[in-house]
C-alpha cells in the first residue's frame, strides 16, 4: 500500500513539474500558456562522478528559503553531484504550524533534491533574532546546537542571508551562523570556509556574483517553492518568483557587471554576495564580480579560485 501510495505521489509531482516547466517555457518565448507549443519534460541532467571534497550547507531562516534562493545550491547538485543539506533553523513562529510547516519543507527538498536537517529537532530553533542574541545563555546553546552540525557536516560552502535582509530572522540567522563559525570553525576546518550570501526581503548593497538559470531549473525552484502550500495560501509568491529572477538580470548586469555594460542574454538570474570566513575574519574579494552564465558548469572550487585570487 505504501508503495502504491509512493509511486502514485510521484507521478503528479512530475506532472506539475511538467506544468510548471511548460508555463515558464512559454512565457520566456512570449507565447500563451493555453496555446504555446508541447514541451517535453525536464530530464534531470546525470550528475558527474563527483570526486571532490566540497560540502554544502544552506542555513534557512524559514521552511521556503531553501526555495527561494537556493539557484546556485541546485546547480551545484544537478551540474557537479555534490550533496546539499538544508539546515531548518526554524520551523516558524507559531507552534501550531510547525507540523505542517516541515511536512511541506519535506516536500520542497524532495523535489530540490536537497537533504535536510532541523536544528533541534522537531521543533526548530526559537527566537533567532537579534533581540534573541542579546540572552547569552540562550544564544550560546544556539551557536552549540549549530555547531554541531557544523562539526558533522564539515562544510565548505555556507549559504546564509546577509545581515541587512530585513526580517529579524534572516538578519538572527546571519548573526547566528557567524557566531558559530567565528567560535568553532578551527575544530573541522583549517582554512577559511566559503560563504556566500543570500538577498530576498532586502536587496544586498554589493553582490558580487549572478548566477543564470535555465528556464527549465527555474521551474524546479518555482515547484519547490509550491510545496509550501500554507504560505502561498496565503501569499502566492511562486507566481511572482520567475520575475524576481528576471529582474535580478537588469540588476545585475550592471551591479555585478560594471556600469554601462551591455544587458545580458539571461532568463533568469540570482544575485550572491561571496566571502570568505576563518575564525577571526570575514573577508571580501578584491576581484570584480563574476557571472555564472548557464553555459558554464557550477563548480564550488572553481568560484572559491576566483574569488581567491587578487585582482
């Protein structure tokens, strides 16, 4: 029964797929939903025999941000096989929603093909703020449960959003992970770990990498976002997420780009701030910003010898 129950679950999720791939495709090509052309489906590209040693960590102030800006994790599984964990550092702030809540983050890292982890599971971490920050007793038992994970994972790659995004749980997970890195960082890693931030509610001030997606992994992350069912219930923001995306190409023609520079060919683009961390330090690039066209594969190593490199 549980089989049949499996099996069935999968074939409307790759229906929707289906769907969501051929909306987005017709509405690059300018075309109608309702009378574009059949498009075949996304067959997600064989992952390389992947050899290296890079592990990847996205740190999520809610269940959905894995989803909305997670581009440049997804291509790092699909393009290069490297295996990404979500870490929930929250369920959300209302107890009675948790339950659902991680049924449906369960749901979008499936379909992302991200493996997941709450912090303090089941319940997800509370008051990660900067409110939060300042009961110290508290906090270090945060910066203790995510180290943890940390010291299990030894990650190379460290997503988090920055500092300035607005919602007091994005701006206490950015303090958070920082904390614990800048505390623990020597005990699994010896060299400096590679963190890139993330933008939603803010804009960053100087993102310094795009990163294009195909229209066919824009759907992937406009999927994964509508998982999420209680959230865009009530706020259906993976209608307006392919536009985000657009609109990060104006943006960061120039922003990562230089000023005057032509626009570019993308469909759709997230915009990252990379640096790098060791236990005392976070330090900013001297090289000019990097665009990681579609063309090109999404290889950790390869972005840290860029970004390491003086100008």
């Amino acid at each position: 029964m549980e089989s049949t129950l499996h099996d069935e679950w999968y074939t409307r999720r790759r229906l929707w797929l289906r769907f969501v791939q051929q909306a987005v495709r017709t509405f690059v090509a300018g075309q109608d939903i309702k009378t574009g052309p059949s498009v075949p489906p996304l067959i997600a590209p064989g992952t390389a025999a992947y050899v290296g040693q890079e592990r990847v960590v996205i740190c999520s102030p809610h269940p959905d941000d894995e989803a909305l800006t997670g581009a440049l994790a997804l291509r790092f599984r699909l393009e290069r096989g490297i295996s990404v964990l979500n870490i929930a550092v929250t369920l959300g702030s209302k107890a009675v929603e948790r339950t659902r809540r991680l049924r449906e983050l369960e749901s979008s890292c499936h379909a992302l093909g991200f493996r997941l982890t709450v912090a303090d599971h089941p319940n997800g971490l509370e008051s990660v703020t900067l409110d939060g920050r300042n009961d110290s007793t508290s906090w270090a038992k945060k910066v203790t449960i995510l180290t943890e994970i940390f010291t299990t994972e030894q990650p190379t790659v460290i997503f988090v959003p920055h500092e300035e995004d607005f919602h007091p749980t994005h701006i206490g997970t950015h303090h958070l992970v920082l904390d614990a890195l800048r505390s623990h960082i020597g005990a699994w890693c010896k060299s400096s770990v590679m963190l890139i931030e993330t933008e939603y509610w803010r804009e960053l001030r100087n993102p310094n990498l795009m990163v294009g997606l195909s229209p066919d992994m824009e759907a992937i992350l406009v999927m994964a976002t509508a998982e999420h069912g209680g959230e865009i219930a009530r706020n259906p923001y993976h209608i307006s997420h392919p536009a985000r995306m657009m609109d990060n190409v104006r943006r960061g023609a120039e922003v990562v780009g230089q000023l005057g520079s032509v626009g570019s060919t993308l469909n759709f683009a997230e915009l990252y701030r990379v640096s790098f961390i060791d236990e005392q330090t976070m330090t900013l690039p001297r090289r000019a910003g990097r665009l990681l066209d579609t063309t090109e594969t999404a290889d950790p190593s390869a972005l840290a010898a860029y970004f390491s490199e003086s100008a």
